[in-house]
C-alpha cells in the first residue's frame, strides 16, 4: 500500500522534516531535493490506473508575476486521480489531475540574476514509473539542472519563502 494521494502533501512535508527542512521555510534547497526524490520513490494509491501518465514530475523555474518576479525554483509531483465513483454513470469521464508543489522564492541576488531570463523554464514532465526507470530519469535531470549556473546558485542559496500545496491542476 501507498500514501493515499490526499495524504501526498503530508507525506512530503515529513520527509523534508526528516532532513532538517521546514516547507514553509526551506534554508537548503539541496537537502528539499534529496527529500523530493525520496518522495518520487513512494507508491501513491488513488490513481487512474489505466493513464500511463497518471504520476510524474517537473522540475521549473523562473520569475512569476505572482512572486513579485524575484526568482523561484519548484519541484512538482503531478498524479492523475481516479475520481471514476464520481463520475461512474458518465460516459465522458476524466481523471482529476492534482499536483503537490514545492515552490521556493528567492531574493534576487548577482549570483541569481539569470535564473528565469530570457524566460522561465522547465525540465519538461517525466512520467517514468517510480523505480529504475525513474531513478534514471531523476539522475538525467540533475545532470540537466547541474549546467544551469543561475540553478547551481539556486542551490546553493537559502530561499527567502518557500510554501508546500496540493492542488488541483487545469
């Protein structure tokens, strides 16, 4: 059995406080990766199970309207959730597609001037299965995330907010 999907959030928020890591206030972005890879490794329950890309995730960053344009990095788990006892009597059922974000903002300093510039930017979603396939795909997006020295700064800076939701994605 797996972490119920409502539950995700929760679950998340535990291992990150199993590495010395409040959510609401993230102080080491490298120790909330290593938390967000442990979380990828966990079976959720509650998910379609016949979408191939019913769990995956998404590594973005960027300057947001909505953080005031200061630099922001997040780390996303996406699930589509079969909500099909809702819907059992309709013919054009779809799952619900909900997301448990890390999102983390910082100050804008020199060493962080390029992260969102030209624009925001994303690893694109990976829909591996949680297990080897998954684990080479997290290790293709480190190698990825590791050229970018704008996110190599990221890393190695302490975010100024940070926040943990669950949320239904449109």
């Amino acid at each position: 059995m797996g972490t119920p999907w409502r539950d995700a959030a929760e679950t998340f928020a535990d291992l990150l406080r199993g590495r010395g890591v409040d959510a609401g206030h993230v102080h080491d972005v490298a120790a909330a990766w290593q938390a967000f890879t442990e979380f990828l490794a966990l079976a959720v329950d509650g998910l379609e199970p016949v979408e191939e890309d019913a769990d995956g995730f998404l590594v973005q960053w960027g300057r947001y309207s909505w953080d005031d344009r200061l630099p922001s990095l997040s780390f996303t788990r996406q699930f589509a959730v079969d909500v099909r006892d809702a819907w059992a009597d309709q013919d054009w059922y779809q799952p619900e597609i909900w997301q448990v974000s890390l999102d983390m903002v910082f100050a804008d300093t020199p060493e962080l001037a390029q992260l969102g510039r030209p624009a925001a930017a994303d690893t694109g979603f990976d829909f591996s299965p949680p297990g080897p396939e998954r684990d080479h795909a997290l290790r293709a997006v480190e190698k990825r995330l590791a050229q970018h020295p704008a996110l190599r700064a990221a890393w190695a800076s302490s975010p100024a907010r940070s926040s943990l939701t669950l949320f239904a994605a449109d």
